[in-house]
C-alpha cells in the first residue's frame, strides 16, 4: 500500500485520503481523515490538506470552510488554489470566487480549467 511505503509520513496522508474518496472508497479515505485528524493535535496540519480531503469525500461545505480557514491562516497552498483542479467543482460556487479575489488572482481564474480533471462525489 502507498502509505506503507512513504513510512507514514503525515504530508502524504492527505493526499492519499483525497485519492481514496475521489476512487469511491470512502469509508479508507474517512478512515485515512481520522488519522490526519489525530495527528494535528501533535503537529500542525494545513487547512489546505484538509481542504483535498473534504472535497475527495464530496464534502464541498467542509472544503469551503477549510479553504477559508487557509485565508484566515495565510497558507502558503492557496497559490495553488487557481489552477488546482480537485476543486473544479467549487469554480461556480460564489465562496470559492470569493476567496479567489481574496487572494488576488484575476476572477477568470475562477473559471473551471477542466471539465473532467476529478469527478464529482457526493457525500454519504
């Protein structure tokens, strides 16, 4: 397994629950936040992160938020954020354009890059 063999380094663990939600396994990627989770009470974990995560389950109101609380934080990830496309499925929504201005990326960047670059869960 992928996490096995990056020793359990906690920078992958976000990444491989997005991966797992995005691929349907939902109940691993749930699994996989709960260590992300239990794990931040020992080491900072960027809202970024959790921010793959919720949008790999589906969770866009988590994703939201999480986002948002990357604003607040000031996280070095949301440079990414214009061009990433796991949240393609947030482009429309007025909070995610909101925070792209918030950032000072042109509100083209809002705009989805890729119609079919992740699909699209629904929660649970």
């Amino acid at each position: 397994m992928a996490l096995e063999s990056s020793g359990n380094e906690s920078s992958i663990l976000p990444v491989l629950a997005m991966a797992e939600g995005f691929a349907g396994n939902t109940q691993e990627a749930k699994k996989l936040l709960g260590e992300i989770k239990a794990g931040a009470k020992k080491a900072y974990v960027a809202p970024y992160d959790l921010a793959d995560v919720y949008i790999g389950l589906g969770d866009k109101e988590e994703a939201l938020a999480m986002l948002a609380k990357s604003m607040d934080e000031h996280d070095a990830e949301l440079v990414f954020l214009a061009t990433a496309p796991e949240f393609d499925c947030l482009r429309d929504d007025p909070r995610f354009q909101a925070i792209i201005k918030r950032i000072g990326f042109p509100e083209s960047a809002a705009a989805s890059l890729n119609e079919a670059s992740y699909p699209e869960q629904t929660p649970d």
